[in-house]
C-alpha cells in the first residue's frame, strides 16, 4: 500500500474515534457513489452529517483541510443527495472537514470544522 493511502487510513481512523467520543453515530465509512466518496457519514442527534478527512504528515504545504478543493465538495455534495435519496432523509445536513496532522513525537493535531461548506 502506498504511504499517502496508509497516512489516509491512519486519519481516518483517528477522526472516527474522534466522533464517537464527542457522542456521534456512525452510520457509514467510505461510503461511494460514481466518482464520489463520502470518507464519514454519521449523525449527530438529528443531524445528518456528511464528512470528509484530511490527512497530512506535515504541514509544510499547508493545513490539511486547506487541500478540500471544490471540485471535491461538488462530488461530496452529490453523493450526499443519493445517499438521503436511499435512506428517505428529509431532515437537516452538514457538511463538515475534519484535519488530521500527523506527528511522529506527539498524538495527532485534530480539528473538526462544523458546517464547512457553506459561509
């Protein structure tokens, strides 16, 4: 397996046991639609909540979530309305980036950003 692929891996895993000790349900993981994938999609009382992960060994080339370009969110977007479509989820969503920085002496550097889609 590639490094980048193991570094994802590694953050994702990170940002699920991030959710689930802030009280989040996990409804799915890797979740694919066409082109799109979905990397969490878990609720959050009754909020449906669509997430994408970044991950970075470093940030040398900037904060991990600064990579989620909008290309990115149109996919996320769309696989987002497919996914309600086959659940019949007619109730409120977001859209939310969790960055995970890496360090090879310390835990991980995570931050989660609400509602990251829309200003």
């Amino acid at each position: 397996m590639a490094k980048h692929n193991e570094v994802g891996e590694q953050g994702e895993a990170i940002a699920l046991n991030f959710l689930k000790a802030k009280g989040y349900h996990i409804l799915a993981s890797n979740w694919r639609y066409s082109r799109a994938e979905v990397d969490i999609i878990a609720k959050e009382g009754e909020v449906l909540v669509f997430l994408e992960v970044k991950t970075r060994s470093t940030d040398h080339f900037g904060k991990p979530e600064a990579f989620v370009t909008d290309r990115k969110k149109a996919f996320l977007q769309t696989a987002a309305s497919v996914y309600m479509e086959e659940i019949g989820h007619e109730w409120e969503i977001r859209f939310d980036i969790i960055s995970v920085l890496l360090h090879p002496t310390r835990p991980a550097e995570v931050t989660h950003f609400e509602d990251a889609f829309f200003e």
